[in-house]
C-alpha cells in the first residue's frame, strides 16, 4: 500500500516537472519569436567587393544602409563608427544608442 502511493506520487512529480518543461520552452519559443522577432540586433550580411561584409537592408532592425535605424533619417547629430564593442552583437534593440 505505501509503495503504491510513493509510486503515484513519484508518477505526479515526473508529470509535473515534465509538463512544466514543455510549457516553458513552448513559452520561449512565442516570446522569441512570434512576439519580437526583432528584438535582438542579429543582422544578415552578404559579402561585398569592398567592404568584405555588408548589412542586408532592413534585417535585424537596421536601415537601407546597415545603420541601427527603423528609417534612413534625413540628419542625425552622432554617428559612431567602431568595431566589436560598438556594434555590441545580441543586445537588446531598445538599448541600444
């Protein structure tokens, strides 16, 4: 008898633990990516004769011109050019200057 209820016992907890598991990673997945596909500055790039690489228009939430813009503004005050660190791959968009 007291084996039998340990057993159930241990039979609710697996199903639990599981059920959790699914629940979250399906949870992530939405949120990843139907909710903000965007939401981290991942660009494509393509190769080019110049540059070497060069940003896809409007991927990864940049501009026709592979700036971290919605749009090509007609002025802007600041424009930072820079390697690694100021590209800062995997940010979030909305912190980004």
């Amino acid at each position: 008898m007291l084996l039998g209820k340990i057993k159930s016992v241990l039979i609710n907890l697996l199903l639990l633990i599981i059920s959790t598991s699914l629940m979250l990673l399906v949870s992530e997945f939405i949120i990843r990516q139907i909710l903000e596909p965007v939401d981290y500055s991942r660009p494509d790039a393509n190769k080019d004769e110049i540059l070497g690489l060069k940003i896809d228009p409007y991927s990864g939430g940049h501009d026709a011109w592979g700036f971290r813009n919605l749009f090509v503004p007609k002025q802007v005050d600041i424009v930072a050019i820079g390697d690694s660190f100021t590209l800062y791959h995997a940010t979030r968009h909305g912190r980004l200057y």
